[in-house]
C-alpha cells in the first residue's frame, strides 16, 4: 500500500520507542519532556514517511509547539525537587501497569479485527454544497484527479470545504469566541483589585518617596 521504505519506518519507531522509555525513567523532568518532544517527533516522521502529511504536521504544530512547550514552561517555573517526583513515582507504578495492559489490548483489537479499514467511499458522499453552475456536487467535480495523486491533505481538505464546511466554520467562530472571551476578561478592571499608577510613581519626588 505504501511506497515507502521500511527501513526508515523502523528507525524512527526505535527511536521512538527508546525516547519514550527515557520519558518514564528519566529522573530529571526537564529531561523528561526534551524526550517527549522527541517522541513526538519520530512519529510525525513516521506519519510523514507514510505519506500522512496533514495528521504529522498536526503533530508538530499541537504536540511539539503547544503541549511540550508548555509543559516545559511549567516545569521550569514550579522548580520540582527530583526526591520529589521520585517519591511520588511508586504511588503511580499500579495504575500505569493497568493502563499499559488497556493500552497493549486496544493495540491487538485493532491488529486482529481491523476496526479502520480503508474505504474510498467517504469520496462519493453526496455534498450538501451544490454546484451553482452545474448542480453536482462539489466532492465529484476533481474525483479523477484526487484518485489519481493519491495525497492525504487533498482527501482531507475534499471532506471537510465540501461536506463538513459548515461544522469546519462553525469551529472557527468558537475559537474565536473563545479568544474575544479570553481578551475580554483580561481586560476587566475591577475595583478592588489592588494596582499602581506608574505616573505618580514616577512623579513622586525623592523626599515624598519611603526610604527603608
């Protein structure tokens, strides 16, 4: 089905698989999440490799930019202590053995039973768009071409500006809600919320300032 090499498949998914196990046995945090940030990238490179351009950059750009980020942003600013988080790490070890035995079962059902076959019927769904000119579907004009360069962001994008562009705006306009939202409460001024005016502050002379 793919063309790509194994070779390469299985060097990424070693390198994954290594950086993950540093993930849970590293005992500084901050090592911890450069080799989250690594797992993360050996598997957008795997996607990327098996010609899944848009979920790897989704990888890169939520996974790597944002969530890594940010843990390591928290991390750095909370100063955990590393006797700490060893502590704390036995508690946990029960609960990861039952997660990673949940984790290695919903791996076999999808290895035996297939549960996500591939299907090309998701192209021949009528689109609730209609043609102005023409009054066929949008998701049949550029059938043949799509068929023919297989490309995973020109199948994904078939789907969602056609059949799912309503939902595609309507999650536009909630992000966008949420972010006027966020601005808005930032800015509230509140009266008993205690502040400085830099201007008198400056102002002040040298003899109405308090010495200590």
């Amino acid at each position: 089905m793919f063309s790509s090499p194994p070779l390469i498949i299985f060097l990424f998914s070693s390198f994954a698989l290594v950086s993950s196990s540093v993930v849970i046995t590293a005992t500084n945090p901050v090592h911890s999440v450069f080799a989250l940030i690594f797992v993360f990238v050996n598997v957008a490179s795997i996607l990327l490799v098996l010609r899944v351009e848009f979920i790897s950059l989704l990888f890169l750009v939520v996974y790597v930019g944002a969530v890594a980020v940010l843990f390591l942003f928290v991390i750095m600013m909370l100063n955990v202590k590393l006797n700490e988080v060893s502590d704390n790490s036995v508690a946990y070890l029960p609960l990861g053995f039952v997660l990673g035995v949940l984790f290695l079962l919903e791996v076999s059902l999808i290895i035996t039973g297939d549960l996500l076959p591939f299907s090309g019927e998701f192209l021949y769904r009528s689109s609730i768009t209609q043609d102005l000119f023409s009054g066929a579907p949008f998701s049949h004009l550029h059938l043949e071409s799509i068929m023919s360069v297989p490309n995973n962001m020109q199948l994904i994008g078939s789907v969602v500006y056609t059949d799912l562009f309503f939902p595609f705006i309507l999650a536009g306009l909630l992000l966008l809600l949420a972010m006027v939202g966020a601005i808005v409460l930032s800015l509230m001024k509140t009266s008993s919320a205690l502040k400085q005016d830099i201007f008198k502050q400056v102002s002040l002379a040298s003899s109405e300032s308090i010495r200590f």
